[in-house]
C-alpha cells in the first residue's frame, strides 16, 4: 500500500469512526458460514417471502433459510446468479436450467428460458438482475441488453444498450414509476420503457441520461433515491424534477444497494457498499454509518422490518445483524478503570435522574446520559465503599472507614468515632442518623449535629453477637427493621419504640407457623405496594405487612429458581416481583404463579447479580455488574419477541428429506419414521425460543426444549393430529400454533375388510368347533355309557347267581354237618366281599391295597369251598407301594376266578395261585395271575355241561380296561415245561399307573 492510499484509509477511518462507534453498540452481528450449513459462502443475493422464510441465491444453489436449517432446493443445486421473489413466486437464473420460476420453494419448477451455451451469443445463457412489473413481464439484463419475457416464457422483447460490456457484473436496477413505464438505472445511463411504444429509450432529462448509476431506490411516491459508480448520492425529485445531492460518504466510498428500513421506530433508508452499511433518516442528510465487514464483499443487504433483522448477502457467508438486547441496555465503566472482579456493589438514583454507583474501593461513579460516566473519589484512598442510602440530594457513603457525605457532588467524611466498617446508614424523621456498623450494636446519633443519643437500642450484648446484621431500613410507616443472620431464630426483626429493642417477628402471633419463613439467614429489605414489605434471604423471599406478618413465602425449591441466594428485591408497577440471584435476574408473576428466569441469553453480561439493585423512578431496574451497570427494560424484557409465526419447513421420512410443508402428511407402507421440521421464523436468539407439542387427545404438553424439531419413531397405523406452539424463555406463548396431521395406512390384516373377512371366518369356526364338540360330547356320552355298563356287567359278574349259589350251599354244609364256626366264618368273610364289592364300584379307581383286599376274600370263599385243593401267593416287588397306588376296581377277581374254575379245579394235586405286581416301566404296573393248573388246552376238553355257569368276567373287565386307556393290555400266556407239557396259564394285566 503506497503512502497516499495509507492516508486516505487513516482519513476513512476518522471520518467514520464517531457514527460506528454509536451506532455499533445497539447491533449484533452473527455470520453463518459453510460449517454451520449454509451451502456455499459465496452468497449472491437474498429474498425474502410474505410469511418470512429467507431465500438464498449462493453458488451452490438456491435454499431456504428458517433460522435452524438450510434446505436446498434438489432441482436448483448450481450456481444461481439471480433472484427475486414478487407476491410469494420465486424467478430465478441458475447456470444449468436458464431463467426459472418456482410459485413456491416446494415446487418444482418452470423454465421459463433454457440456457444456451451451444451458439455464439454469450447473452443467451445470461439472465441479471430479475425484475418483474405489474403485468408479470420477467425482465433481466445480459451484458450487452436489456430484455424482457412474457408470463408464458414467450420473449417479448430485448433492447440493446451497451456495446462496450466489459464482461463483470452490471448493476441494474429496475423501478415502475408508474404502470406501463419502467426506468431501468445502468453504468451507461437511465432509460426508460414505455408500455404504449414498447421501446426502451434514453432518459430525456439531461440531468439523469449521463450519469453512471450503481443503485436506486424508490423511497415514497415522488421522490427516488440513486447512487452512481463515482460516489454520488442523491435524490430526484419526480413532481419537480429536481436532483438533491448528499454529502459524499468517506473515501467516495460507492452506494451498491438501498433499501427501506424501520430503525428505532422511524422509516429511513438503508445504504450499503462494499463493506460498509450505512442509515439515512429523512431528517438528517448525513448517512450515519451502521455496520462495517469484517472484511467480506457485501453483495446484497435485505431487511424484515418485522423481525428487525438486517441480512447482509457477502463473499464469506451470510451475516445477520440484529438489535440483541432491546430491552437490556449494558453501560460499562470506561476501559482504563475495568478490572476483574470490580463488581459495582451499590446504586442509588438522584432527584435530577444521574445514577450513583460504586465498587469495593474509594470511586464514586455518577453515570448520566449526556456525559455517561464521571467519577468522584473519596479523599480517603483506604476506603472500601459498602454501601449507598439516598437522603433528598444528599448522599450516606458508607465503607470500611466510616460515613461520607456525598452534597452537589462534594464528599465529606462524617465525624463519628466508630472502628470498623459500616453495612450502612439511614436517616430517619431526618432527625437521627442509624449506623448498622459491622458485627457491632446498632448506634444512633443525632441529625445533623452527630450527638450520640444513648438508651434507644437496648437489647443484650448476644443479640449483636451470636447474629450477623445484613441491612436496616426505614419503612413508609415510620417502623425500623433489621435483618440478617439468627442461627437460633429467623432473621427479621422491627423496631419496637415502647421497649427500645428490636424485636423478632416470629414471636408474633400470627407468625406462629414458621414454615412460612424463607430460612434464618436474609439480606435485604425493600419496600412493596399496600404499605408492605419484601425481605430476601437464602432459600427464597417474604412478603409482610407493616405489621411484620408474613403474607407470602416464595421457596427456592419450590418455584424451581436456579439459585437459592436471593440478595436484590422490589415490585413493579403490576405487582410482579423482581429478584436477583447469583444464577440471574428472575421475576415472580403473580397472576401465573410462575417465576421466569432472566441471564446472558437476554442480554444480561453475566448472571452473577447479588450487587447493587435499584428500582428506578420510572419503574425500571438497574444491576451492578462487573465494571458496569445493566439497564433493564421490565415492560419491554417480558413482552415476546416473537412474530406469531409457526410453520412446518419440511420433513423427513424414514431419514430421508422431503420437499414439503403440506401439514397434512400421509405415510405409506413401511414408513413409520417421521421427523418435523418447523420454525418461529423470529430469527432471534435460538436459545430463547422453546417448542411444545401435543396430540389431540392429550391434555398435557410435551415440552421440546429449543429443538425446533419432532421425531415419531415407530408409528402404529391410524390417524394422528398434534399441535405445535412456539413460546419465549418468559413463557410468553403464541396464539398461533401449528397443526399436523399424520395418516399411516394400516396394513390389509388391520382394515375394515381384513375384520369383516376374519369375523366370517371365526363364525364359521365357531360353528365348526361347535359341531367338532357336539360330535364328541356325544361320543363321551356313548363311552360313559359305555364304562357304565361295563362296571356294571363286573359287578354282576362277581355277583353272578352261580358263585352266590355255591356260596349259599358252602354254608347250608357247613350247618348240616354242625360246624357253625365254619359257617360263621365262612359268612363273615363272605359279607366283607359283598361289602368290598359294592364299595369299590362307586368309584373309578381305589387303591391296590384295597383291590388285593378284595381278591384275598374271594380266594379264602373259594379256597373253603373247593377244599382247599389250591394255595395263594401274591407277591410284588419292593418299588411298589399298594397304599399309593390307583387302580381300577374290580380288575383281579375275575382272571382269578377264570384260573381257578377252568386251571386249578381239574387237577391232580395241589393248586397254586400266584399274584404277581411289578412295573414293566417308569408309568406303566404288570400284573401277573398265573395259576398251575391244566391249561387252557385241556380245560378245553370239557364239557361246557360240566361246568354250572359261564363266566363272562374276563371279557368283561378286557373292554373296561380298553375303555379306560388304549394303553392298557391283557396278555394271556400258556406255560409248558421242557417235555411241551401244559404246566399252567399266566394272564398278564398292563395299566397306566395312577397315583
């Protein structure tokens, strides 16, 4: 850079700095780069719709901006280099397509003109500075014309201008003066178009015709503003044709863009340039600067005037600028005298409005608006300033080395012989002066001769002691009251005049609940509406009548405060409470019952507020914080910033995004994935913007936090409707929310036709399953039947008249032949197995003990009566258990009754009868009833005449066996000895065990 270039940028830079620095401190710069998602740095221009989304023409597209999120356009994904949007419709020329038309982002769009790079015209692929008139003609520009297309894409016309384009970027700019005329600002002139000619001709005012102009602007219906490529600004006038021209800015620096703007309540104008971005006010000719680059090539500033916000398109992102805190208005020390740690500890505000203030050292500090800041030191430089007390115009100081005296400005220490710091001083019935000294008894001297008055506080040397004193005030009453530290009691005690001592309020009557305290420790007193008072403490604030009865307690825990440590305290003009924390500023609202919580997002430096608190005359409050002081706004602080503004800005399917905003959303199958995506579209702080959904069926909100999206992950088929709201960190909530609905079609197997079809199908299989059981109930009824008859046929069988007779002849013997013992016996055992019989046939299985019972009376009946010509045994073996053991009753006696009669009756010698009971496996019991009589082959022989009765026992109790299990088996075995003799019979019984 040569030395001329030096000065003049040196010069730039003084001429400018005065307005940068005034107009720097109310705006807020935040750039948003490539990393952040924005498509490509390279931003060319910008556009905004009606309901507030920010289009972007950038060199990788074009994409819409809500204040989360960069959606790209997937048929605009080139280098766009124009862009406008009229009443909603987006036209744009993209490098790929030509001339394009999108009457929403969310189309697809209409080329109105291909690019055509195949000829020798490098104008047909050129489409700048789209402008569209009242009758929807498109025009641009190229580099050597300016042309115009029809609304159906048809060319209307094209006007060359400029034989020598020198092939960069031509600002154009187009205005419709009025209907059918169109004045076109080019770096070769103005021209202007007649609809009734349809010709595009020189300017005839030679005034304008020559100039080389870079931007215009109409700004009200009879004038337009102009700037041209070497510096100048000026303003024509349209009724009088006169040109009125601006002082030049630094530098000649060149106007390349105007706009309309709303800055601080008045209509003026915004003018950019390279990199600086000026304001003009109708009432001051001098532009004002507002903002300057850091270092980025501005191509283009917009503004929404009604979300306040200033966008500035550059070479290196987009930049957004933006009034952060209206309401918190931060006033900082100057720089020389800021340090760590100098947090202002106490404020007071004069009658003439100037605001005193003071750190922990000996600098008064006096902030006005029209000087800001001035300081006033104590002559004493040990001194350590603790605390301020207001008295007319008159101001108490009281530090660490007595009172001082603050008058019109000029300090005077106090003569009054304490040691050790003083918390603070009042003045009350301005005729004595209380002195709260630190860790000492209260003292008292009389005002303004500083005569120590003796006697007026007389409580006992451990009141002072065992307790640390924060804060003594004078209440609107008249009353005194002193707070602080009681370990043994709560901390809040008033005066009483008659005992000269003060007195704890929670010996009061109606203090009696002390759970209405906020602890034993507070620190500050302030004075509320209705002749109450507010007390703050640890643990939360209490609000008492004069009378010292507590009214309202608010708890730290309960109200969810982020820090239990309230010092700062006082009501506003509508009853609400301001109190300060280390955690923040909170407000209690006393209609909602609910507190809010004010911190750095807001504007705030930091959170840390236990110092100085004041509420100002016009009922807004002032902070100390570190090496300043913060203004808050408290009407303005609560009031949202939002716009009333929610819209649904896209969605994504099963992860994959979806070009559209239509709230009514239908799913297909296997889509159970849905992400919303939506916005306030303020563009304010994220962080102070909170989202909260619900379904039309619940009552209840679900709160998102600053995420201003909503996944349903794994939706269920059916119809969803949900409501979305948009609210601020002061829980101020917009009326207008957002509405989506979401329809998931069931598969088949869950529609109506799916049900209809399957309710046929289970009447059909009712019926079925109906007539299956009918079939077999009726088939149980045949084998119940069945058994019945069954038992009945055994039960007859082993009563049949045959054994009955014999029987009956066995006793009549036994009586003729005079052996009543034998006969007595024999009927005794005879009446047991009668009794045995009839017994067991009630049930369906007894135990085998009792069935061995049964079979052994029968053995001894028939054994007596056949002369004992045959032996019984039965045995089993050692894992059988008769007392356990269920089996069928009335099963043995007839396959003995079979040997007997048919094996052991004929033969020669000495019968034998063996019972044999073992199990064949783990379920199943053998009975063996073998016998070694003549077998089967030569009982045979004889003569059915022979025998007195035919035995139907055996088949008998086979059907009832196979009637009761298809498992049970009877296997009859002949046995032979080695020479092939019959040597008996063996019948073989299987049952399932039963136990």
């Amino acid at each position: 850079m040569g030395i001329k270039a030096s000065v003049n940028y040196i010069l730039l830079w003084l001429c400018i700095l005065p307005f940068y620095g005034k107009t720097q401190s109310h705006l807020k710069d935040e750039i948003i780069r490539f990393d952040e998602g924005l498509p490509s740095d390279y931003v060319r221009q910008l556009s905004l719709s009606k309901n507030g989304y920010l289009y972007l023409a950038t060199r990788r597209g074009l994409s819409q901006y809500d204040g989360y999120r960069f959606l790209e356009h997937p048929a605009a994904l080139t280098n766009i280099t124009s862009l406008l949007v009229k009443n909603d419709v987006i036209y744009y020329h993209d490098v790929y397509n030509g001339l394009c038309l999108l009457k929403n982002f969310y189309d697809k769009p209409k080329v109105i003109v291909s690019n055509k790079y195949h000829d020798t015209d490098p104008n047909n692929d050129h489409f700048e500075n789209i402008f569209v008139d009242s009758g929807n003609r498109i025009w641009c520009s190229d580099f050597n014309n300016i042309k115009y297309y029809n609304a159906n894409g048809s060319r209307g016309k094209v006007f060359f201008t400029d034989k020598n384009a020198d092939k960069i970027k031509r600002n154009i700019v187009f205005l419709e003066i009025q209907k059918g005329e169109i004045w076109v600002f080019t770096n070769r002139g103005l021209y202007v178009w007649q609809k009734s000619t349809d010709k595009l001709s020189i300017h005839p005012d030679a005034k304008l015709r020559s100039l080389n102009y870079i931007s215009a602007l109409r700004i009200n219906k009879e004038e337009v503003l102009f700037g041209a490529t070497t510096g100048l600004l000026a303003k024509y006038n349209l009724i009088t044709q006169e040109i009125k021209q601006f002082p030049s800015l630094p530098g000649n620096d060149r106007i390349i863009g105007l706009g309309k703007i709303v800055f601080d309540g008045l209509n003026q104008t915004l003018l950019y340039s390279d990199q600086f971005v000026y304001l003009l006010s109708d009432t001051d000719l001098t532009p004002k600067l507002l903002y300057k680059t850091q270092g980025q090539i501005i191509n283009e500033v917009i503004v929404n005037n009604e979300t306040k916000v200033i966008w500035i398109a550059t070479n290196k992102g987009l930049v957004k600028l933006f009034n952060r805190y209206a309401s918190i208005n931060n006033e900082m020390l100057p720089a020389d005298f800021q340090k760590p740690g100098n947090m202002l500890v106490d404020i007071a505000e004069m009658p003439n409005g100037d605001i005193y203030t003071c750190g922990r050292d000996n600098l008064i500090w006096i902030y006005s608006r029209a000087s800001v800041w001035r300081k006033l030191p104590l002559p004493d430089e040990n001194a350590k300033c603790e605390s301020l007390q207001l008295n007319g115009n008159q101001l108490f100081v009281s530090t660490n080395v007595g009172v001082f005296l603050v008058d019109n400005e000029k300090i005077k220490k106090l003569p009054i012989p304490l040691n050790g710091a003083i918390r603070k001083c009042i003045l009350y019935k301005n005729k004595q002066l209380w002195i709260l000294p630190a860790g000492q008894p209260v003292q008292v001297y009389k005002w303004p001769s500083l005569e120590k008055e003796e006697g007026l506080v007389m409580n006992d040397k451990q009141f002072w002691s065992d307790n640390l004193w924060n804060d003594i005030y004078v209440h609107n009453d008249g009353k005194i009251w002193l707070i602080g530290w009681m370990p043994k009691d709560f901390g809040i005690t008033i005066y009483n005049e008659s005992q000269k001592a003060f007195t704890e309020v929670s010996k009061f009557k109606a203090n009696a609940n002390h759970s209405m305290f906020s602890g034993d420790y507070y620190n500050r007193i302030a004075p509320a509406t209705n002749n109450n008072v507010l007390v703050s403490g640890y643990g939360g604030w209490n609000l008492l009548n004069a009378n010292g009865e507590i009214k309202k307690l608010l708890n730290t825990k309960t109200y969810d405060v982020a820090n239990d440590r309230v010092e700062g305290i006082t009501e506003d003009h509508n009853g609400n409470i301001w109190f300060a924390t280390e955690e923040g500023l909170n407000v209690y609202n006393k209609n909602t019952d609910k507190v809010i919580r004010i911190s750095q997002i807001d504007g705030l430096p930091g959170d840390d507020l236990i110092y100085g608190f004041r509420k100002l005359k016009n009922g807004n409050l002032v902070v100390g914080v570190e090496n300043g002081l913060s203004f808050i706004d408290v009407s303005k602080i609560v009031r949202s910033q939002l716009v009333n503004k929610l819209e649904l800005c896209g969605i994504k399917i099963n992860g994959k995004t979806i070009n559209t905003n239509n709230p009514n959303i239908e799913l297909k199958k296997g889509e159970t994935e849905l992400e919303l995506l939506f916005s306030s579209l303020t563009y304010i702080d994220k962080r102070k913007i909170i989202y909260r959904y619900k379904f039309k069926d619940e009552t209840k909100w679900n709160y998102l936090g600053n995420k201003a999206e909503l996944s349903l992950r794994h939706l269920a088929p059916g119809d969803y409707s949900l409501l979305i709201e948009a609210g601020d960190n002061m829980e101020n909530w917009q009326s207008k929310g957002l509405l989506v609905k979401v329809y998931l079609p069931a598969p088949f197997y869950k529609t109506q036709w799916f049900l209809f079809l399957m309710f046929g199908l289970i009447i059909l299989g009712i019926v079925y399953v109906y007539r299956y059981l009918f079939h077999q109930h009726k088939i149980e009824e045949q084998y119940r039947r069945k058994l019945k008859d069954a038992e009945m046929q055994a039960l007859r069988s082993q009563m049949n008249p045959h054994f009955m007779f014999n029987t009956l002849n066995s006793i009549n013997s036994f009586v003729i032949e005079h052996k009543t013992e034998e006969a007595s016996e024999y009927i005794t055992t005879f009446s047991k197995l009668m009794r045995n019989i009839l017994d067991n046939s009630k049930h369906t299985a007894i135990s085998l003990d009792k069935e061995l019972d049964t079979l052994k009376l029968y053995l001894n009946l028939e054994a007596v009566r056949l002369e004992h010509c045959f032996e019984y045994i039965i045995k089993f073996s050692k894992d059988i258990h008769p007392e356990s053991l269920k089996v069928p009753p009335l099963i043995l006696q007839p396959f003995a009754e079979n040997a007997i009669w048919h094996g052991l009756r004929n033969k020669e010698g000495m019968g034998l009868l063996e019972v044999l009971i073992e199990k064949s496996d783990e379920n199943i019991l053998h009975i063996t009833i073998k016998d070694n009589g003549i077998g089967r082959v030569a009982a045979g022989s004889f003569m059915p005449s022979q025998f007195k009765h035919k035995s139907y026992g055996v088949d008998i109790t086979s059907s009832r066996l196979k009637l009761l299990s298809s498992d049970s088996q009877i296997v009859i075995e002949d046995l032979y000895n080695k020479h092939n003799q019959a040597i008996g019979t063996a019948v073989h019984i299987y049952l399932n065990m039963i136990y």
